[in-house]
C-alpha cells in the first residue's frame, strides 16, 4: 500500500483525509522558509544563501 494516495473517488474526494495535512504542513513549511531564506539574502548573510 502507498504511503500517499493518488486516486479517489468523488465522495472520498470531499473528505479530509491525510493527503490534505500533509500538503498543509508541508506548503506552511516551505513559505516560511522561503521568507526567511529571502530576509536572509537579502541581508547578504551566508546562511540565507543556503
């Protein structure tokens, strides 16, 4: 069985399932560190470039 499913159903497609948190948390994840990594840089600190 596969760790994220990618076929549903319409009906299962309404649900909240875990697919939807982990894309939650994920793009939460990457925004912030986008932000900060771009302050960072801007800042010309080494560690925003990384």
């Amino acid at each position: 069985m596969a760790i994220i499913k990618r076929h549903w159903t319409p009906e299962a497609a309404d649900e909240w399932r875990k697919e939807d948190w982990i894309a939650i948390v994920l793009s939460a994840l990457s925004y912030v560190l986008l932000t900060v990594g771009s302050a960072l840089s801007f800042l010309l600190l080494t560690s925003g470039f990384i």
